[in-house]
C-alpha cells in the first residue's frame, strides 16, 4: 500500500543526501510523532524497545544505551518506560533532536551523520537500538557496522529494516559477512508490522556485538 501522506512520500523518494534529509525531517519535525503514530501505525518504535529491553536480562538499572537515528525520540520514550538505562540520541536532523529533547528521556543528544563514522567510542555502549533508519534513501547497511563497533562484546542490537530495502540493499548478506568476519552475531531476524496502517512490515533484526 503506498502512503498519500506526502512528506512520507519524499521520505521515501530520498536518495541519501544529507541535506535533503535535514530538509525534510526540519518540515516534519513538528508533527511527526501525530503523522506516523495515528496517521501511520508506527509501532516499530515499541517493537523494537521491547526486543532491546528484553535482551538487555536485567542489566536495565546501569546500562548505557545509544538511539542511534533517534528521530523525535519515540523510541527512548519506549525505553524510558520499560527500564532505567542510561540513554544517548543521535540523529541527523537538529530539528528532530529538538522534538527528542521535549521528551525528557535522554542524557545526550547530538547531531550525527551515521553513514561516517560516529564521533563515540569503541565498546561504549550496553545495547544499541535503531529504528526509522534503515529505509529507502537514509542509511545503508554498511553503517551498521559503526553501531557494532561503539557496542561492548555480547551487547544487544536492535535494529529495524523497512522492506523495501532488505532485498535490494542485500541486508541479509552484509549482516552475513558482519558475522563471518566476527563483527557480530545473529541473533534472529523476524518479520514485524512496520507502518500497520500503511500495510508495511519490516526485518526486525536482534543482532549481538561481538
């Protein structure tokens, strides 16, 4: 089903250029959590709290958790919710990160471009979670590598793929090599509603640092 929501549409009609990117999310920023949570169906943000939250087997009282991609902050309101980690955003668009902040959940919000490498450092984080990222026109796969580098061995990564890209940007083969050169483990890769109202579903992938 396609979206009539037309800044939707030229989120998906993005071809990874970081200022377009900043310039859509700047237009949107305001009512994207209404747009995609009532307008949408976007329950990828609770899906993938809870698969982190779950991983993380108590360790919730100390962790240190990054949202890398973290948008308007619709995944660490999740994560606030179901633990009392610790938890770092960083997003390309400072108009998002401003929404993020309303929320009151995050230590640290920074403006990042996760297709570089991310000013952080190696095995810093207890978990990593992105959602909202992997999609048409914003991150390849190749920047998953960056988040399992600032994870600690055995950390949990959460990370979501929107369907139209898992098969055309070969995710399942990047993260194959990931773990054939020791980078990760995989943990389970499971197909979950996305934008329900849409009728888009994605990869949620669970993925451990290594």
């Amino acid at each position: 089903m396609e979206s009539d929501n037309p800044l939707l549409k030229r989120a998906y009609a993005l071809d990874g250029d970081a200022g377009r990117i900043r310039d859509l999310y700047a237009d949107w920023a305001a009512s994207y959590d209404a747009d995609t949570l009532d307008g949408m169906g976007y329950v990828a943000p609770v899906l993938a709290a809870r698969a982190l939250s779950e991983a993380l087997e108590g360790e919730t009282a100390e962790a240190r958790i990054l949202d890398a991609g973290c948008g308007t902050g619709l995944v660490g309101a999740e994560i606030a919710r179901r633990t009392e980690a610790e938890i770092d955003g960083i997003d390309l668009s400072p108009g998002m990160l401003e929404e993020a902040a309303r929320k009151k959940v995050y230590r640290s919000l920074a403006e990042a471009d996760m297709t570089a490498t991310l000013n952080l450092s190696d095995n810093s984080y207890d978990g990593v979670v992105s959602v909202g990222v992997f999609t048409s026109g914003h991150v390849g796969p190749e920047a998953i590598d960056e988040l399992a580098r600032v994870a600690r061995p055995g950390a949990p990564l959460v990370v979501t793929v929107h369907e139209k890209v898992w098969e055309p940007d070969r995710y399942a083969a990047h993260l194959a090599e990931m773990e054939r050169h020791g980078l990760i483990r995989l943990r389970a890769i499971n197909d979950a509603p996305y934008h329900e109202k849409e009728g888009y579903t994605c990869k949620l992938c669970l993925l451990e640092a290594a």
